[in-house]
C-alpha cells in the first residue's frame, strides 16, 4: 500500500560513471511526480576505476564484480544519508528508492534465452544500511520479455512531457536515448548512440579529467569530417528501432580503431565526438519523428553548452521547419535529475503493480511490472 506522503528515491549512476544522482521525489496518486531535493556524490577514485574495468572481461572477474558490487551499494547509501540529512527527513519517511545500479554488461540482442544485461548493485546491502525498501534490476523483466529492457526512461517521459504539439526528449547521458511523444499520442522512444561517453572516454584518456567541461576543450578543435564518417559507418546507427546500447558497443577501444594509425590533433578528435552526439540525435529525429518541432534536452549533456549550441546551429541543416531545443529546465525540471525521478517513479510503479516498459519502445511482447523487491 502506497504511504500517503508518497515520497520516494531515485538513484541514478549512469554510462558516463561520473558518479551519482540522488533525488528526492513526491509522487501522487496518478504517478505525477516533483523533485523535493537531490543531491549529487562523485565515485571514489578506487570505485571509478573498478566499475570502468568492468566494462571488459578481466581475470577473477566475478569476485571483482562482487566487491564493485558491495562499495556501489553503500556509496549509494552514503548519498542517501546525505539526501535524507538535505532534506530533514528520517528513513521511515520514503517509501521506497529505485536504484538502477551500474550497467557492465548488455547483450540483449543475443537470441531468445541467450539475451541478457547485468546492471552490478548488492541491493540488499543497499536496503539494510538505508532501512529503506528497494526496488532495482529494473531491465531484466522486460529482457524475458524479449525486449531490450531499455531505454526505461520514455514511460516516465509521456506521463511527465506529454503535450499537444510534437515533442521529443533526448536524454544524453553516457548514451544518447530520445523518446518521441507526437501530438496523436503514439509514443516510441529508442538509443540513438553515443552521447557523453566517448567524449568523457576521450578527455579521461587525454588530460585525466572525468569530462569535458562546458565542451570547452571540443570548441578549442575541428571536427575532421573523414574522422566522422567513419564513425557513422557504424552499423548500429543504421539499425531499426527497437534497439538500445551501451559500453558493450561504444568505448575507447573502438574509438581508438577508428583513429587507427592517423594523426589527429586530440582536440580535433573530442570536437569530431562532439558532432557526432549531434548528428545522431538530429538524424535519428529526422528519420523516425520528422515532424517534431520541439526537442527538450535533459541528462548530464544539457550542460553542455558546446552541445546545446552545436545541437541548434545544425537542426537547420536536418529540417526545413524551425525545431525549438530546449532543456528540461524551461518544464521545471533540472536536467540532470530527470533520470534520478525516473527511477523513483519506476519504484512506485513496481509498488503500485503497475506495468512501466513501453512495448513500441523496448519491443517485449507486452507491459511488465519492472524491477525486484529488496525489502529493509
């Protein structure tokens, strides 16, 4: 039974591991949901280090995976404390958090039970050093189901951004995802590629820096368009939704063979990355949604403000008519916490039994209750 006060945690660490989104939501009886408070944590040293080694297989890897597992899940906690501390609140007040983990593999295109993804988190450490009820492992119900189990996030899109015009969302985390929400209520939703991964996988491998700020270091270069069209021979960018990736398809490894053996200047190559997000999410809405006229940005990419600039200077070359590109903020919506209440209200739909997978979007073969129970 859902708790009158209906207040709820979304936890989000996502592709780009630049650390963790705690948010604080107020959800009522219909699945509206507002943030109250959030606050963000960076991953320890240590902690960064192991989850991007687990990206790749390794020696003694499932005792790695365990332990990564482990230091995920009270680092999760710590920021809970610091959430419930923000907002004067005590573990008894939330009903429950939702907790994605941290995503290390994603084969969903594996064959009929052969598919799976695996997103590391020990949630029932989680549950008993927050006394809070968790619900995680969000994407495996959806995986039986003969979907991708992502992207997730396109439910929580319509009920929040549904409008009367056409609208689409483009979340750019680590992966770029757009949810498409036309006038006639039909919506999809799908991953478009890379979107702050490759970049942050660049500057970390360059300077050491976990991103690449503001974009500046991508406007100090120029994008080689031989460079880029490499890139986007890729043969995921011309896969048909639904599909969904990851670091299973995207990381430094492949970006390291497209350089191959030519000399790049490394701010050429970061400011090619750069056209890259853009030119997917603009041709990835061209192709699937041509009649959007307005896209809301939200995710770590909104504060990107080389990408929000390159993202309006190049809709005029995708489309004949004027897209508007906004963030999430003009909705009232911080950008980067969107993801965080997704999750929260992905939890209340998991205790409300309510299905949140959108078939059109993951291709299961029908609408599932999403995650698994870890009670305090």
């Amino acid at each position: 039974m859902n708790k009158p006060h209906s207040l709820y945690i979304g936890l989000m660490s996502g592709t780009s591991l630049d650390g963790i989104d705690a948010v604080l939501a107020k959800i009522g009886a219909n699945g509206e949901t507002k943030a109250q408070a959030a606050v963000s944590a960076p991953f320890s040293a240590e902690l960064h280090i192991a989850l991007i080694e687990l990206q790749s297989p390794g020696p003694n890897e499932l005792h790695r995976e365990k332990q990564a597992a482990n230091a995920l899940a009270i680092a999760y906690a710590q920021t809970v404390y610091l959430l419930l501390e923000k907002a004067g609140l005590k573990a008894s007040d939330i009903v429950a958090i939702g907790a994605h983990g941290q995503t290390i593999r994603h084969q969903p295109e594996l064959g009929e039970n052969l598919a799976y993804t695996h997103q590391t988190l020990n949630a029932a450490l989680l549950a008993e050093k927050t006394g809070i009820d968790v619900i995680a492992d969000f994407r495996s119900r959806d995986l039986a189901a003969g979907g991708h189990g992502a992207p997730l996030v396109p439910a929580f899109h319509a009920q929040q951004f549904a409008s009367t015009d056409n609208v689409a969302i483009v979340n750019i985390g680590g992966i770029a995802n757009l949810t498409l929400l036309p006038k006639d209520g039909e919506v999809s939703g799908f991953d478009c590629g890379p979107g702050n991964m490759l970049m942050d996988a660049w500057i970390f491998d360059q300077q050491g820096n976990l991103f690449d700020q503001n974009g500046a270091w991508a406007a100090q270069g120029k994008s080689n368009e031989a460079l880029l069209q490499k890139m986007l021979a890729d043969p995921f960018f011309a896969k048909a939704p639904p599909k969904s990736t990851g670091r299973d398809d995207f990381h430094l490894g492949w970006l390291q063979e497209k350089l191959a053996e030519e000399n790049y200047l490394t701010e050429d190559v970061q400011a090619t990355l750069l056209h890259l997000t853009t030119h997917i999410i603009l041709e990835s809405l061209l192709v699937h949604a041509p009649q959007t006229h307005k896209l809301i940005v939200c995710g770590g990419g909104a504060k990107n403000i080389a990408l929000l600039d390159l993202l309006k200077i190049k809709a005029s070359d995708f489309f004949k008519h004027a897209v508007e590109i906004t963030t999430s903020d003009s909705l009232g919506v911080d950008p980067q916490l969107v993801e965080g209440l997704a999750f929260a209200w992905l939890a209340w739909a998991h205790k409300e039994k309510r299905p949140a997978n959108l078939p059109a979007v993951t291709g299961a073969k029908g609408p599932r209750i999403l995650g698994a129970y870890y009670p305090a």
